[in-house]
C-alpha cells in the first residue's frame, strides 16, 4: 500500500544514547536494540480499517512513533513495517451490516488513516501490508506449519497447534482460564468442536457461502486468519526474527502470544526480542469503542479546525503504558501549551537550549517518558518568559528542533 508522506526530521547535534522500552514477555526494561547503532527491525500491528481512527488508536500509534523517532536519534536505522488487517471478520460484518463493499469500506477507512497519521507527523512505515496482498506469502506459511505437524485441519478450516510451542504463554503469562476468557473475547473460538486445544487458532478459514476467498493450494480456498497475517508480513519483509513487536496493549493476547508461537514453529524462537505494548485510552472514564459509538475522531476534531500539534500534545501527556480517558480538558490543556510553546519559540533569544535537548533525549530513552519529556520543555518555557542578560540567540530554534525531530510536535 502507499504510504503517507512526513516531514523531515529536523537535524539535531549529537546523538541520543540507548534506548530501553518495556517488555512485555521480561516484564522489565530492557534496550530495544542488539547492540548501539545496529540496525532495528520494528513491526507494529496496524489497523483493521472498518472505522475511522480514534484517539486510542492515535495514542498507540504515536507512542510506537516516538519509539522510531528516539531509535532514529540514537543512530538505528529504524526497518519499520505496518499490517492493515484489510480482510477480516469485523470488516466484513460492518461492510453487511452497512451495505457496502468491504473492499470499499478498507480503502475509505485506509486512506482516511494515512490523512490521520500525516496530520499527526506520524513518520510512516517503511513498508505498509495488507492482509490480502500477504495471501501469497501466507499459503505457503499455513502449508509449512501443517507440514511440520504445528497445524491441522478441522473440517476444511486448518488451526494452529499451540502445543507445538513450547514458549507459548511466554509473551503474556497469562493463566489458562484468563486466556480461555480473553481469547473468547478477542475473535477466537474455544468451543469449537473438533480442536485439539480450544487455544488452538483459526490460520485459514475455509470458503463460506457470501464470503470473499482466495486460492489456498492445498489448503482449498479461503481467507487467512488474524495472528498469521502479522508475523507473515513480518518475516517477509524483517526476517525471521525481529526486534520489536508492538501494538495496544488488548494485542497481548491473544494476538501477539498467537504470533509469537506461529513464528515459533516456523523458524524457531524468539520471533521478537521485544514485545512492547501501549495502555489503553477510554473516552471521560469509559472504554472507547465502536460498539459503544463513544469515539473521538482524530478525523472529527481535524475537522472542527482543532491544531494537529495540539491533538499530538494531548497524547503526549499520557505515559504510553498507562491507560488513561480522553477528555476535553485535556485537549483544552494541550491547546493552551501549543500556544504557550509557539509563542516561546518564535523568539529569537532563549535560555540555553542545549539541556533541554539531553533532558528530553534522556527522558525518551527511558521508557518513552513523553510527560517527563514535556516537562522540561515546559521549565525551559517558563525561564523564556522571564527577563534574562544571558538569553543565548537561535536557542528558541534549537528547542522548537528538539521538539520537532524527538516529539513530533511542529509549533
Ligand atoms: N488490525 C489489528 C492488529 S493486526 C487491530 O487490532 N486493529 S485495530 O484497528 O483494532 O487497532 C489498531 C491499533 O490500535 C492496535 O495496535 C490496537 O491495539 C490499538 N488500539 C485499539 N483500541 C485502542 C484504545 N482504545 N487505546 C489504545 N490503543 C488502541
Ligand atoms: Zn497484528
């Protein structure tokens, strides 16, 4: 798919230093990277485009921009790939459901996104995949896996065996019952009858009557399943193994434990060094989702005129891990510091912005500290706003440069 175009990142001095993130399957920081300087293969899960883009959606993938942003600094060349889950069951029930091509609503809901991201500065994946042009690839996956015994076929539909991974469990260490439970809630399908473990997930879905399918070789025709579709495209386009993998923190499981025991038996662990997650964003105190048609839209407040710099602030607040409510306080905040920031900015002289480019820089590196981050740009802001002799000139440039190229944020 084309991607969305970005800006470019303004040029800082120097260079930041290593960059930790949380794992998920350690349950610790640890650095994102093999080693300083060597190159970082990201795989971040991208959207299922039956809907316009919220703010959680926003948030998330805001947060994985600034982890490509600090990786870029820090010297990385950042490999960075995005699914769009452009066939799938959710799609395809909004496209009945509203009487229109499922293939229409994807591109709609896809492009709307890319204009999202831009807006956003949202730097773009290297590669953006979908769903149905990774069939291909994903045949013969299926087929691999069934060969070495990982996968089997029930009535037609083929399911991957999640005894053939001995890791598996490791990415979330969820319980068996709260797996039964989430996997039940996130698109699996535990009492169908036939399976050898109700764990056990769909990797091809055999034709339905009314559905759309494609070629499967051996496998008959049909549509791929969700976890496969991802690390698919990422071994096609990352390799086997990859440094992260990331995405919402409602991905833990069953999609990436899922993903993380497909790639498994395809070309042995660790499918990913790091699974990172972002929290989840609710809407004044209450889950935001398209079922409860309690969304902000990055679209909608584009529309209403609202500042992208601010919209991108308002995340920004927000430790990515936490999970935390969008409210219209905290845009109204956001707005006000885009108009606090600018105004410091657009002056000629300013205190010494040299610390506030290693105190955001050390902040990012540390576990995408934004809030921690934003607070000292907003210390250097205040000093800016008192009379000083020792004002240096092009300092306001240098921190509208940091904010810019580290953060995001164009003012
Ligand atoms: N296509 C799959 C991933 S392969 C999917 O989950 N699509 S999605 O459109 O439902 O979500 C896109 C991304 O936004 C995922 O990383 C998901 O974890 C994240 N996300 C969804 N809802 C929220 C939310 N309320 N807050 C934060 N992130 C969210
Ligand atoms: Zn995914």
């Amino acid at each position: 798919m084309q991607t969305w175009t970005a800006r470019p990142v303004p040029a800082l001095p120097g260079a930041g230093g290593t960059v930790r993130v949380h794992d998920t399957a350690a349950g610790a920081l640890a650095p994102v990277a093999e080693a300083p300087g060597a190159p970082v293969r990201m795989y971040v899960c991208g959207i299922t485009p039956y809907d316009a883009t919220h703010m959680g959606h926003a948030a998330t993938y805001v947060a994985f921009d600034l982890l490509h942003r600090v990786l870029l600094d820090a010297g990385h060349a950042v490999h960075y790939v995005q699914n769009v889950t452009d066939v799938d069951d959710p799609l395809l029930e909004r496209a009945t459901a509203t009487g229109v091509d499922w293939r229409h609503l994807a591109d709609v809901e896809t492009a709307l996104f890319a204009t999202d991201m831009a807006a956003l500065d949202v730097l773009p994946p290297q590669e953006w995949v979908g769903a149905v042009e990774a069939i291909p690839s994903i045949v013969p996956a299926v087929e691999a896996l069934v060969a070495a015994g990982a996968a089997y076929a029930v009535e037609g539909d083929v399911y991957f065996s999640v005894a053939a991974d001995p890791r598996f469990g490791e990415v979330s260490h969820l319980g068996r019952e709260q797996m039964l439970a989430l996997f039940a809630e996130r698109g699996g399908d535990p009492d169908r009858e036939g399976k050898r473990d109700p764990l056990d997930a769909l990797l091809w879905r055999a034709h339905r009557e009314g559905e759309p399918s494609w070629d499967g070789a051996s496998l008959g025709p049909g549509r791929p399943g969700w976890h496969v579709e991802c690390v698919v495209i990422a071994r096609d386009h990352l390799g086997p193994h990859i440094d992260v993998q990331g995405g919402g923190s409602d991905l833990v499981f069953p999609h990436h434990e899922m993903g993380a025991a497909h790639g498994h038996a395809l070309d042995g662990p660790p499918f990913a060094r790091r699974y990172v997650h972002a929290g989840m964003v609710g809407l004044e105190g209450t889950k935001m989702s398209k079922s409860r048609g309690n969304l902000v839209l990055v679209s909608r407040l584009r529309a209403q005129g609202t500042d992208p710099a601010a919209i991108r602030l308002a995340l920004l607040a927000h430790h990515y891990r936490s999970d935390w409510s969008w409210s219209t306080a905290g845009m109204a905040e956001a707005t006000a510091r885009a108009v606090r920031w600018r105004q410091a900015l657009a002056r000629r002289h300013g205190p010494d912005a040299r610390p506030v480019l290693a105190a955001v820089r050390e902040r990012l590196a540390d576990d995408l500290d934004a809030p921690g981050a934003l607070a000292a740009v907003d210390a250097w802001v205040a000093a800016s706003e008192e009379p000083a002799d020792d004002a240096v000139e092009g300092a306001p440039d240098l921190v509208a440069r940091t904010v810019g190229a580290l953060l995001g944020v164009r003012l």
